[in-house]
C-alpha cells in the first residue's frame, strides 16, 4: 500500500494510468484487508482517471490497463473482502 501512496505523491507527474494503476493497486490492498468499500471507491477514482488517458501519452508498458477491465478489479474487491 505504501508504494501504491508514493505513486500518487504530488512530487510525482504520473500519467493518467499509472495513477490510475496506482488507485487500483491501493484498492487491492484494502481489498486485501478486507475493506470493501475502501477497494471500491479506490476502484472508482481510478477509472475516472484514466477515463481521461489519451493511449498516445501513456508508456508503452501500460498498454493492458483498460477501463474493460474494471468489472475483473471489482470482483477481486468483492471477493477478496467477503
């Protein structure tokens, strides 16, 4: 979760998906502690965020993180807080 924080650090200029990668990542960690809603609104901030990426500017590394893929990150929440 710490890296997941640092990521978002206003010392950073993150791209929209790596921000919103960061959300994500911070999400499963509250996922993981069983906190459900912290997860999901974690999840939340990051499809705002990268509603708002442009493909072109992001790293080329970043090409897998989509918005088509929230519904599997909203699961993991789900399940792994239950």
């Amino acid at each position: 979760m710490l890296l997941a924080k640092a990521a978002q650090s206003s010392i950073w200029k993150p791209t929209p998906a790596i921000l919103g990668w960061a959300l994500r990542t911070d999400g499963y960690a509250h996922a993981l502690a069983g906190d459900a809603g912290a997860c999901q609104g974690a999840l939340d901030r990051a499809a705002d965020v990268l509603a708002t990426s442009r493909p072109e500017d992001e790293p080329p590394w970043m090409y897998h993180f989509r918005l088509e893929s929230f519904p599997v990150y909203r699961g993991f929440c789900a399940r792994q807080s239950s």
